[in-house]
C-alpha cells in the first residue's frame, strides 16, 4: 500500500460493506465484507467523520486542531497514523 502524505484525500468505506453506530462518544464499526469489528475511541470517532471524501488528511488535521485547541502539526502526525491504520484495515480508501 502506498504511503499516504498529508495532501492525500481518503475516504471512509460506506454501506453495505460497513455499518457504524455511536455509542456513547465511540464508534462501533462492523465490516461485513471481513466479518470485523472496529471500536473507535473519541478521537477515532472525530476522524471518521471528516473522512468523507471532501478534505485532505491536513485539512482534517486543521479542523480538529482548531476544534480542540491543538497544535495542528501534532493533530496532524496522529491524523496520519490513524488514516494509515483504517487504510490498512480496508475501511478507508484514497481517493487522491
């Protein structure tokens, strides 16, 4: 799998491959296509969100910086990780 950079825009998989639920500030994620189940903390929850196809892995990153007074640059090295690992675990696709 390619390296994602910052610049790289991702996209969460929809359904009927995975269906999601918040309980309680996490996401319970179900892929059906891998018989998996994901739990998201808060911070993964927030991520997942954005990842709707219409924002860079930084624009995500700024948006989350400003919404919990972050500095973007360390928002930005956690954005990446976690958009690596759901990338990893089929449940997000780059789109660019």
């Amino acid at each position: 799998m390619d390296d994602l950079t910052p610049e790289a825009v991702l996209r969460r998989r929809g359904e009927p491959e995975l269906a999601w639920v918040e309980v309680e500030g996490e996401l319970v994620v179900y892929d059906s296509e891998r018989d998996a189940l994901h739990l998201l903390d808060p911070a993964g929850t927030a991520v997942w969100k954005l990842l709707d196809g219409s924002r860079s892995i930084r624009g995500t990153s700024k948006h989350l910086a400003g919404a919990f007074g972050n500095p973007v640059e360390d928002v930005l090295a956690d954005v990446l990780g976690f958009a690596r690992r759901l990338q990893d675990l089929g449940l997000a696709v780059r789109l660019s």
